[in-house]
C-alpha cells in the first residue's frame, strides 16, 4: 500500500458545515447506501471536489473511507498530490498490471484511503466495464465502511453509467447558472437508465448573494460563496 500526503485547503466554516449536512443527509438514505458514485451534466461543475471534501467528512465522523477516482481520462484528482509519488492506480488494477493492494494509498488524513485514476488509458468504459471493477467495489463494501466514487460528467461521457450499475446510490453535482434545466433533466435520464438510485443533486458554487436573506446573514460572517473550490 502506498502511502501519501494530500494537498488539501482549509475549509470555511460554513463549507465545513455544509459537508457535514450533506453526509448526514446521505445517511439518512439508509443502512444500504455505503458505495456512491458522483457526477456532474459537464466539467468544470466541481464535483471532484465534492467527492473530495465528502470522502473526507466521512473519514472524520470515525468511518474508514475510500475515495476511487474513476474518471479516467480527465483525473482532477491527480492534483491532490505531488506529481509522480503515486506509481499505480484504478487502470493499473483494471488492466492486470498492479493488485489492489498496490493501487490503493494511505493519505494523511485519518481513515481516509484513496485509488487515484492512473495513466490514461484507450479503453476507458470497457475497462470500468469488466469483471475487476465489480470485484474492486465487492472487495471494498468488505473492507471500508464507506466508498466514495468521483466519476466523469455524465453529459460527456458514458463510463459513469457503467459505474452506477454497481453503486447503491448516485448524486449530480450542479453548478449554480452554468447548466439549463433541460441539459439536468436529460442528464437524470440517463442515469436513470442505469438502474441506480438516485440520491439527490448537489448545488454547487452558490453565491449566496443572491438571495436577499441568506446572502446577508452568512455572507457578513463567511464570504459569499458556498464552495470555493472548483474542477482545474
């Protein structure tokens, strides 16, 4: 197992809340929900950091958590840590070519481990498709109390689709004003297609300015803006 420090922000207050809100409301779906995949209609929406930040509220409350980063043709994650420590990752173990022992690391946050993507690979969706991903996840409802899976924006592409089929539950992150209903809407469809279930949408990059009340009251005291962090 590789061993990792991550590169993450310190987190607002309210973000910090914010996570914690969103973990227990994910809790509330019930005992069966333990693997949950994430995904966005485009990139740049910020769930990557969502899953981020989740993965780690989750490792927090006392649960050992795995965070898989299985968008692999685009990985945001990567960004988490020093350029070329981490040697193998999800396509290394897809293709044969690493156990998951090896693909997983051990970051410097309590509790929390991590799969980062790898090298890109020419065959993203048959990959995520085959045998060794649903072994990956029946490994992982075995070992971890809670898995984590950040996934390519399913507006673009259809690995998370494949994805889903082994989840218990999905979530769409949303980026405040920079996605049409109509593009959320046929984007629900699709996922739910996969048979998952769907847990909820995300809001994200809200500006709290906008509303009268909200805006004033936890903007004087927070800033304006619910999650600062974005996609690269």
């Amino acid at each position: 197992m590789q061993n990792i420090v991550l590169k993450s922000e310190e987190l607002d207050y309210r973000t910090k809340e914010a996570f914690k809100t969103l973990r227990t409301n994910i809790d509330l779906s019930g005992d069966s929900v333990k693997v949950i995949c994430l995904t966005s209609c485009m990139p740049n929406e910020g769930k990557s950091s969502v899953a981020f930040n989740l993965a780690t509220a989750y490792a927090q409350d006392g649960k050992k958590t795995l965070l898989i980063d299985a968008d692999l043709r685009k990985s945001v994650m990567k960004f988490k840590v020093q350029e070329g420590l981490v040697k193998t990752g999800l396509t290394n173990f897809l293709a044969g070519k690493a156990t998951l022992d090896e693909a997983i690391c051990a970051t410097d946050i309590e509790r929390l481990y991590t799969i980062f993507a790898g090298p890109v690979p020419p065959n993203p969706s048959e990959l995520l498709g085959n045998s060794r991903f649903s072994k990956l996840i029946e490994i992982a409802r075995e070992t971890f109390d809670m898995v984590i899976i950040d996934t390519p924006p399913l507006g673009s592409v259809i690995d998370t689709a494949v994805i889903a089929k082994n989840c218990d539950g999905a979530a769409l992150v949303i980026a405040q004003k920079q996605i049409s209903r109509r593009f959320i809407v046929r984007v629900k469809s699709q996922l739910e297609t996969t048979g998952c279930r769907i847990l909820g949408c995300i809001l994200n990059k809200v500006d709290l300015s906008d509303n009268a009340y909200y805006g004033k009251y936890y903007g004087k005291y927070y800033g304006n803006y619910g999650n600062e962090e974005t996609e690269r």
